[in-house]
C-alpha cells in the first residue's frame, strides 16, 4: 500500500511539470507569434542628393492594435554629418479588419559635406503580456554628393540677378518727385507772368457789385432807423439822402454828381432828357434845391418836409431802376395796389 502511494504521487508531480512545460511552451508560442505581428522599418525618399538639399526620412511600425509602442527618440543630429531639421507628428493608419495598424513618423534630414553616411538602426520599445521588448529597424545609407565642376570651360562669368517686377510702393516716390517738381516750375512760371502783367500772385476774387438801386436803398434805410432829423441833425440828414441819390446817380446813368454841384447835376439832365420823364426830374430838382437851402442858406424845413425829402429819394430810386432790376420786393415800398407807400418818420 505505501508502495502505492508512492508511486501516484511520482506520477501526479510529473503530470504537474509536464502541464507546466505545456504552458511554459504555449506562452512563448504565443509571445513569439505577437513578436513576430511587429515589424519596423525606416526608408528615405532618395538615397542621393546634392549638398544642403534636404530628404525625407520615414520610421515606420506595423503592431496589433492592443499593443503600445514608443518611438525612438532622433536627436538633432543622427551622425557626425547629418542634421535633422524638423520632425513631423506620428500618423496612424488602420488595417481593414481594425486588428493591426501601423505607425508612421517623418523627419527632415540634411547633409552639408560630401560622401556615403550610414545611417544605423533605430529601435521601437513595446510591451506584450507584461513583458518589455524593443523591436529594431533596417538601416540605411545616404549618398551625398558635391556640384560637378567643368574644369574645361575655365572661368565664367557671374550670372546677374534676375529682374523682379516693379512695384507701385517702389514707382511711387518717383511720381511723386516729378509732380512736385512740374508744380514748382509751373509755379515759378505763373509768377513771372503775373509780375510781367503787374498782376499780385495770388488774388480774392471781388464779389460781385450789387445794383445800383439795392445800394441806394439800403443807405436809405440805414438813414430811416437812424432818425438824426430827430438829434437835430437837419443839415447832416439832408446831406446823407442827397449823398445816397447822388452815388446812385452815378452808378445808374453814368453821371459823375459826387463830384458836381446841383446845378450841374440838373443841367447834365436837362442836356439829356432820355434819362428821366418830367415828373422824376421834377422831383430830382427839387431834393437837391431844398438840400443846398438847409446845408448852405441855414434854411429850417418843417418836420413834415423831412419826411417828404426822404419819400421822394426812395421814389426816385424805386421808380427810375433798371427795367431789368424792377421787381414786386415789398422793400421797394410798393403797396398791394402797386401804389409807393408813404414813407412815416416817428
């Protein structure tokens, strides 16, 4: 019996190791299978360029999708000789059936001397059922390659830059300086001409003369609301309505009465009796005789005369104007009937 029992118990223990083994087994079988789904390659996108050109080099790794991989960490410089100039973000690309992907990142390498460099192998770390394991790349071999140089031709000359198109922000300070410099010539011209004309350089334009008949009645006016026959100012209200007839005699029949006497200013009518009907020549004579009486004979005309005076200067003026410059303005004093108001000093 002891014998027995002895005996299942050998057979139980190496029943046991030969179960372990099994699993032992299966596990690497299955570690190796997941190893051998990971595949990492690195390629260039020419092996030949010129110095200071730049290639492209691409790191690449096929996995299962439940797998992490790191990628390795490239330097600024791979070699000796060869720089990396920038690196891209890592793309990612499925496979159809969503189990395997694969990994790809590029960078930007250059080389600045001549010759063949190698690059070495770069090593992807990763992580199956636990385990750490890394995963390498093939390695590459860049040719690097200077200008040729034909000895033959001997020295050549320098090739110019090439002509850019002119810009408007270039032209534009020219343009400028020749309009600046055609308008001081165009104004040193205009100078001599206008000083040759004793003509000033600059000149206001003169408004333009207003009527005769509106200059006279605007005097008249002011002569009105002044009131100075009222201050005892006859002599100078008498004055100034003659003064005014008198500049409008000048400026409408062209007769010079501020430099002649009343009786001349009445012959020169009398002489040329087209300019006036009897009745307004009548009523001229009459003004300027009773004005010469007050400023020369210290004659005293009634208060009523002074209205009169000043009645007949804004009826000679209104009814002796331009048939042109003759309107229905209610400052003519006309009244609705087309009758002269009569004129009411206070």
């Amino acid at each position: 019996m002891p014998y027995l029992k002895n005996g299942l118990l050998d057979k139980m223990k190496k029943l046991i190791q030969y179960i372990f083994i099994l699993l032992l087994f299966l596990a690497g079988i299955s570690q190796k299978t997941s190893a051998q789904r990971i595949k990492a390659t690195a390629s260039l996108d020419s092996t030949n360029i010129l110095i200071g050109d730049q290639v492209t080099m691409f790191l690449k790794i096929d996995k299962p999708v439940n797998v992490d991989v790191n990628f390795p960490q490239v330097k600024d410089t791979i070699s000796e000789k060869i720089e990396v100039m920038a690196g891209s973000v890592i793309d990612t690309i499925l496979s159809d059936n969503e189990t395997l992907e694969t990994l790809v990142q590029a960078y930007t390498i250059t080389c600045f001397d001549s010759g063949s460099y190698y690059i070495p192998n770069f090593w992807f770390t990763h992580e199956i059922d636990g385990l750490l394991d890394s995963t390498p790349t093939n390695s590459l071999r860049l040719n690097v390659y200077s200008m040729a140089i034909d000895t033959t031709m001997g020295p050549t000359d320098i090739k110019m830059p090439y002509d850019a198109p002119v810009t408007l922000k270039e032209v534009m300070p020219y343009v400028l300086g020749v309009i600046l410099i055609g308008a001081i010539l165009f104004f040193i011209l205009y100078s001599i001409k206008r000083k040759q004309q004793n003509k000033p350089i600059f000149s206001i334009p003169q408004k333009p003369k207003l009527p005769a008949h509106i200059i006279a009645l605007r005097e008249l006016d002011r002569i009105k609301a002044e009131k100075i026959w009222q201050k005892d100012k006859i002599k100078q209200f008498y004055s100034e309505v003659t003064g005014a007839i008198r500049v409008y005699i000048e400026d409408r029949f062209e007769i010079p009465a501020m430099e002649q006497t009343s009786d001349e200013t009445i012959t020169a009518f009398r002489y040329r009796r087209d300019l006036l009907s009897d009745k307004h020549f009548e009523n001229l004579k009459q003004m300027l005789t009773l004005a010469d009486m007050v400023k020369f004979a210290k004659f005293k005309p009634l208060p009523d005369e002074h209205n009169k005076a000043l009645f007949d200067a804004y009826f000679f003026v209104n009814d002796t104007k331009k048939e042109a410059e003759k309107t229905t303005d209610k400052t003519d004093k006309p009244d609705e009937d087309g009758d002269v108001k009569e004129v009411v000093l206070n």
